[in-house]
C-alpha cells in the first residue's frame, strides 16, 4: 500500500532581533507567572470570539503524526453545567471519603480544595477536552477502519497547555480540573467512543473578592539544568 505523503512548502519565517526576542520572552513570562487557577468565578459572559479563538489556538498545537487527536467541547447551557456539577461532585465526595489516600489528602489540605464544584455552574462556560484515543476512518464500502493515534496524551497535554496560555492572554481566568472517574463526561457530553475525557477548564472573570491560596512557585535555579 503505497503511504500518502504532505508535499513540502518553504518555511514563512520571520527572524525577530535579538532585542525583540528577549522582550517577547519576558514580557510573555511576566505575564504568566500572574496567571493563577480560579476556583471563585463571575457570570459575567465571555466576549463573543474568544473562546473560539483560544481554541484555534490549541489546535494549532504539534500531535505525534499531526494525528491532532483532540476534541473541544463548549459547554454554556445552564442546566448541562448543573448535569456536570452533580456528576463530578458525586466522583469527588467519593474520592475524597475512599479513593484518595491520606497522603493525597493531606498534598491538597493546603489548597484548601475539596469535592464541591460551584465552578462548574458559576463560570459562563466550561471547557472538556477530550482525547481520542483511536482515529476513526470511513471507507468507500461503507465500512468504517479504526486508525491508530501515537502519543495521544503527549499531544493534548500540549494542546490544553496553548488553550491556558490562550486564554490567560486574553484576560480569562482557568481551572484546570480532572476528576476522577470521568467517564460520566463523554455519557452526559454525548461523545463516541474512541473519545476520553482528558481535562474540565471552567473559564471566565474572576468573581468579585475571589481569593487563590498564596503560593509560589520554584525558582529558575530549581527547574532549569544547564550542561
């Protein structure tokens, strides 16, 4: 079987100045070392276009084999952000009373979290992303091919990584959420099934006196190996 190939085109690639580039990189670390997760939010609407922005955005992410095997659904109807909270508070008050270990609890205690997710009705919108974790192909005689994905986790770890840097660009506050289980996600979301839950983001304002825990994170010295 003879494999199609992508035909190659010359690279558009505009060269910014020494100077630029170190501007660029700090004003851009400057700008994501304020980004914080939100767990308080407003219902004040997102602007019409940026949701769908961000999200172009994380589908520009590099996939293994440019597979992209990643869905984005929007969720803003009311009484399906209600389904979802009752069904990921249900998982979490069970993890939270028999699944987690006490070392686990005792990792989250200073983040003062817990299984209620007031998030999940008070945002305007919530973001599931979803993994797909076979490709799914229709052939000429009606039949259908399952095709397989590479480095799927890789790829929409990535991808959710340009949504939140996205996002927080445009002035729009995230939580990055995984319960666990979460297949109570692609039932309600109503997703096939080569599709996983890989991450929940609730987006929007920030609510009016919401507060994040006061932590910090490590030093450039802590993270970065220079050989």
């Amino acid at each position: 079987m003879r494999v199609k190939t992508y035909p190659f085109v010359p690279l558009v690639w505009n060269q910014p100045t020494p100077e630029e580039s170190r501007a660029r990189a700090k004003d851009f670390r400057e700008s994501m070392a304020k980004r914080r997760s939100v767990r308080h939010f407003s219902s004040e609407p997102i602007p019409d276009g940026v949701l769908e922005d961000a999200i172009a955005c994380a589908a520009s992410a590099p996939s293994g084999a440019n597979q992209q095997p990643w869905t984005f659904v929007v969720v803003r109807d009311p009484a399906l952000k209600q389904q979802l909270r009752e069904a990921a508070e249900a998982e979490e008050r069970e993890s939270y009373s028999n699944r987690m270990s006490q070392e686990w609890l005792d990792a989250l205690a200073p983040l003062g979290t817990d299984w209620t997710k007031p998030h999940f009705t008070d945002a305007p919108a919530i973001l599931v992303v979803f993994e797909q974790i076979y490709g799914v192909q229709s052939l000429p005689d009606g039949t259908v091919k399952k095709v397989k994905h590479y480095y799927v986790q890789e790829s929409v770890g990535i991808a959710v990584g340009f949504l939140i840097a996205a996002l927080t660009q445009a002035g729009i506050a995230t939580l990055t959420h995984t319960p666990s289980p979460m297949g109570f996600l692609r039932e309600l979301l109503g997703r096939p099934e080569n599709e996983r839950a890989f991450a929940v983001l609730p987006v929007g304002y920030p609510a009016a006196g919401a507060l994040v825990p006061d932590i910090g994170k490590k030093p450039l010295d802590g993270v970065l190996v220079r050989k």
